[in-house]
C-alpha cells in the first residue's frame, strides 16, 4: 500500500465517529491479479463500445477450455459435442456447487489464493463459492461502469471514498480498506445497528466524513437507513441481494436524492445484471463473459426470448468455479434488441423471487433474517434451511440436516427445553432463541427436502397475515 | 501377421517346465531365437549384454518373448532390433513390477495379452484383422500401467480433495476479498 493511502486510510479508520471495526480486510490484490483486471477492464470496455456480447459461441470457446481441465465439465460432456449438443450438456445444480465443489475447481490451479466470500443468506441452501481476489478484483470496474452509466464518474484518488456499503445486522464484519484497483479510493462496510457503534449519532457523521460517492446494501439495510432518516445524499445507490420492489426503490430515491440502481449479483458468478438507465424494470447483461439461458421449468428446453424459466449461466472469470450451465434458481425472461438507453446487451427480466423478509422480536424490535443465516451456514449439520415466523414469538427451523443432527434421542429430564430432540438440535434452538429475544421460541423440524431447489429461506407468515387483516 | 489370439495362445502354452531360469544366459537365449531373423549374421543382436539381468521374472518374461518371436509359423514380419532391445531393456522390467512372477503372463488371458501386445507396441507391429486404433485403444484397455496411472491419479485427486475441502473450510473461518457489494 503506498504511504499516501494508508495515510488516508488511517485518517478514516481512526475517525471519532468512526464505527466499532472488527475485522481487517484488503482487497488481496497482487501484482499479476491487477495485471488481470486491467485486461478484463480492457476486453470489457471493448465488448461494450461494440456491443459484442457474450454468445453461445463464446460459450462453447469457455466449455472447450475447461473440458480438459475440469474432471466435472469432461463428465458432463461425455459423448457430448459442445457445439452440436450444447442443449443436451447436463444443467449445473446448486447441489453439484455443493457437493462436487473439488471436481468442478479445475486441476493445477493454485489453490493458495482461494477466498471465500459468504452469502448474505438469502437462500436457504449455503453454498460456499470458492473465489480467487482477481475475479473479486473485477468488480470493481464492473460496478463502476455501472454507476458511470447514471452519471456518477468514480474519483481514482486516496482522497475519495468511493463506496460504503450497509448493512444491518446483529453481528458481521465491519471495516474500512482500500481499493488499489481504484487508485486508492476507500471502502467502508459498516453496521446501521446500534451494537456497532459508540455512540448513536455517529453513524451519520461518519458517513457525511467520509462522503462516499455511492452507498450500496441490499434492500432490507437501505430501508433500514431511511427509516433512521439518514441525512446522507450520495450519487447514487447501488442494490444487490434481494429484490427491489418498486415501491421501495422509488421511496429510496426520494429520500435520498439519487438513483437507485437494482443489481443482480450472485456469489457464484459476481455482477449479471444492473437496472437499465431508460426502463428499471428491466436489466441489462453487464459483464462479457457470461452466456445467459432461459430454460423452461417444464421441459428443461431453452425458452425463445420473451418466455419466462430459470436463469442458466455459462462462463465466468473465477479460476476456481468455471460454470457449465449453472441453474442459478432464479427466474426471468431474456430479451435481445437494441435499447435505448444504448446498451444492447440481452435484457433480463428478473421474476419476483428474492423479497426482503423481516423477523421481530417478541417486543417489535426487528431481526435480521441474515443473522439467522450466519448460525446455520456455520452449523457443520445444517445443508438447507427455511425459517419461518408464524406468531409474534413462535418460529419453526425447517433443516436438512446430517444424520446424527436428526436422529431423535431421549431427552433428559429436567430440561426446560421444548425441542424434542437431541443435543445438536437444542443447542441450535437455544442459539436462535438467543438472537430472536427474550420470550421467544423455536421448534426445528428436520424434515425439510435436500432438493437442490432454492426454496425461500425465510417466511414471516405471521407479518403477512397481520398485512392482510389491517 | 497372424490373429492376436494366436499369440496370445502361444504365451498360455509355454512350456514353463523346460526352461532352468537359473542357469540360462538371456544372450544365448535371444541369439538363438533370433538367428534367423538376423539372417544369420553371428555378431550379438544387441549392443549391450543381458546376462546382468538377474531378476528372475524378468528372464522368465524373457524366456516367454524369446519363445514367441523365435516360432517361425508365428508368421511375424521383419522388425528393428534396436526397438526391441529398447523395449527388453526399459519397458520389460517395469512391466515384471506390476505383473509378477512371471508365471501370470501365462496363467491368466488377459495379461498374456498385454504381454503381446505389449511388444507389439514398441516393435510397431499391428496383428491381423486389427486397425492401429482398435490395437492402441485395447491395449491401453489392459494396459497395467495405464491401470497404475489411473489409480495413481485417482488417489491424488482424492487427496487434491481433501486439501481443497480443508482449504475452503479453513478460508471460510478467515475472512475473503474486500467487494463493494454483497450477495
């Protein structure tokens, strides 16, 4: 790190209103991996200017260079021919990310540099995507093309806080970095929870300090800032990880006097598409590596443009997952054509899937379904789960779980327990319990199908049925 | 060139009790088988002397390749010389480590048909009613050393596995790449 930045870095982190940070992280980037993004920037600015999109030919080029290098894509495409029967090669699963993870990595690749980036937890079935920081690295021009195209130009210097990004959460990591592929322009990630702070009035001086040119969050953080009445107008606000309603994102824009870019981004494949500039409600292509299908929830047959099915996803930059047809779970339709708004890329549009869900507390105050994500990601038993709130204090935890998570034993007397379970299962009850509050109680049912479907990880059918009545 | 069973057949019947391993000179042995082939020129075929050897499935395997290439109704066409002392003097003894004793070669079809073929290889003879595709692709079939490789890799790719699990396990307690958004 040049002295210059860490100069500025440090005026950031030990600000007076700054937060509780918790942990140090960098951005990772080695001389070759910022030699890489440089090339990806290039190649991508070029694909953009003229409107070369990634197709199924370049598609076919990425299989043939991974099908001897990856024992999963030869198995895949045994007896196959990439380009004669490229709608024959088998889908990717989320269960194939989960369980065949070491023969999809492909062989003498180094696995030194390997990341793991966690899920925010939207989805109920964890994956652990492995990443390399170049393929991380490349988000960087990647969201900046994006939030160059509603007028923000990013400032390349130590001096600029490029981004803070919200969150709002019990517990998760809070720090502030550097990005040196952006000329040492800061980065903060930081809690909107009180627990993060020392003092409650911090939060928004800090931000006004540090003056970030863009926020960025999912939608459940963003709301949660407005709801706090942060008085912050950045240039614009880039949103990622759930669905953005409409409603929502028009309240954001008010409130904070910017647009509000809506972002479909997945751990396993970075940045896919960002809201078009002309008409929000769809999105466009953003990277130039990445080959996009639709494919019919009937037939498993690729949909012509203008159907709805799932989203299938071809190619990519990560070293460690290269992907052949990955159904990604979510759904939408494609459109091809020129736009106005001047990106010609396909458009996706994404079907309603990932909604902001919220869980209270016996007495009203609000849980993140995040939290609730990190304890059973981390539970070495847990392979899928969906939590659902049903009362104001009663929430059932659906899990596919191990064998010795789900065998029932007797239990011991004198427990004041409700789980009838064994001792696996009422530690994770008393963990919830713990984060859901005082008064609250969890039952876990482990009979929740291992499907690979990525089913909605929470429900709150008691806030639902509290809507409706009202 | 004849059907590879013919050969084949030749190694199943080879008469195991008529040779005293111990005391045979592989030299006499190949200058006999062959004589003929080398148009009765009596300088030593090959250029460096096989009486060394004293493994004794090696020269058991030799006694069954000398026997096979010495029978003249094996209608087996000319070949080089320097390709089969290559072949007696490298691929032979790494053969003899993963089939031995030498006796499998002849109780067992399968490996009297790597044996054969096995020669065939290196001396670039193809038997009749073969393509060169059809010998390669059977021979890697029942090849023992491909076998080993396969198991070799397969064994590394498990513990390739095993390190890549343990690295993601170990990654996920420590912490990833700085991103501006999340997922």
């Amino acid at each position: 790190m040049l002295e210059s930045w860490k100069l500025e870095l440090d005026r950031l982190v030990k600000s007076r209103f700054a937060p509780i940070w918790n942990v140090s992280i960098g951005d990772r980037i080695e001389k070759e991996d910022f030699d890489f993004v440089k090339e990806f920037h290039l190649a991508f600015c070029q694909a953009k200017t003229n409107q070369m999109e990634f197709d199924r030919k370049a598609a076919i080029r990425f299989i043939r260079k991974n099908q001897y290098l990856s024992l999963f894509f030869k198995n895949q495409l045994n007896g196959l021919s990439p380009e004669d029967d490229f709608e024959s090669i088998p889908f990717t699963t989320r269960e194939d990310l989960q369980t065949k993870m070491t023969e999809i990595i492909p062989v003498m690749v180094d696995l030194n540099r390997m990341v793991i980036n966690p899920t925010s937890g939207t989805t109920g079935q964890p994956i652990l995507a492995p990443n390399h920081p170049k393929a991380i690295g490349c988000y960087v021009p990647l969201i900046e093309w994006t939030v160059g195209r509603y007028g923000v130009i990013p400032k390349h210097k130590p001096e600029s806080t490029f981004a803070i990004q919200l969150c709002y959460q019990e517990n998760t990591i809070v720090y502030a970095t550097t990005h040196s592929l952006a000329g040492g322009a800061k980065f903060a990630k930081i809690n909107l929870h009180q627990n993060s702070w020392k003092d409650s009035s911090d939060l928004e001086n800090f931000i006004k300090e540090s003056s970030p040119q863009i926020l960025t969050g999912d939608p459940y953080a963003l709301e949660a800032a407005m709801k706090m009445g942060l008085n912050y107008k950045p240039e614009a606000i880039h949103s990622t990880a759930l669905e953005l309603t409409d409603s929502l994102r028009k309240k954001l824009e008010q409130h904070f006097e910017c647009p509000v870019i809506n972002s479909y981004s997945l751990n396993e494949t970075g940045p896919i598409a960002y809201a078009c500039p002309k008409n929000p409600d769809w999105m466009h292509i953003l990277p130039h590596d990445l080959y996009v299908e639709i494919i019919s929830d009937k037939t498993g047959e690729v949909e012509p443009s203008g159907n709805v099915g799932e989203i299938v996803i071809t190619g990519g930059r990560n070293p460690y997952l290269p992907l052949l047809r990955y159904k990604t779970g979510d759904r939408g339709e494609l459109r091809y054509g020129p736009c106005h708004c001047g990106d010609n890329f396909p458009r996706l549009r994404l079907l309603s899937g990932r909604k902001p869900v919220y869980f209270t507390k016996p007495y009203g105050e609000t849980v993140n379904p995040v939290d609730v994500a990190r304890i059973l990601r981390r539970n070495p038993h847990i392979y899928q789960f969906q939590m659902e709130q049903f009362t104001n204090k009663d929430f059932i935890c659906r899990v596919s779980a191990s064998h010795e998570f789900s065998k029932l034993t007797k239990q011991e007397e004198g427990t004041e327990s409700t789980a009838q379970g064994n001792t696996l299962q009422i530690q994770l009850q008393l963990e919830l319990e713990s984060l859901l509050g005082f008064g609250s109680q969890v039952q876990i049912d482990t009979n929740f199908p291992l499907d690979g479907k990525k089913q909605p990880a929470f429900i709150n059918s008691y806030a639902e049925s509290k809507e409706k009545s009202q | 060139m004849l059907e590879i069973r013919y050969y084949i057949k030749q190694i199943l019947n080879f008469p195991i009790l008529s040779v005293d391993l111990a005391t045979v000179s592989l030299d006499a042995l190949w200058f006999d088988a062959l004589l003929t082939k080398n148009k009765g020129i009596l300088s030593p075929v090959f250029h460096q002397s096989l009486n060394k050897i004293t493994d004794i499935n090696v020269k058991g395997t030799h006694a069954i390749l000398a026997y096979v290439l010495f029978d003249l109704d094996s209608k087996i066409p000319e070949y080089d010389f320097k390709k089969l002392e290559k072949y007696l003097f490298e691929v032979v003894p790494e053969l003899c480590g993963l089939v031995n004793p030498y006796t499998e070669w002849t109780k067992d079809a399968e490996r009297a048909e790597e044996l054969i073929r096995s020669l065939f290889q290196s001396i670039d003879l193809v038997p009749a009613n073969e393509t060169k595709v059809y010998f390669e692709d059977r021979y890697r079939s029942i090849d023992s050393r491909e076998r080993l490789r396969i198991l070799e890799q397969t064994k590394k790719a498990q513990e390739r596995a095993k390190e890549i699990l343990r690295q993601m396990k170990q990654k996920e307690e420590e912490e990833a790449a700085s991103k501006y958004n999340r997922e």
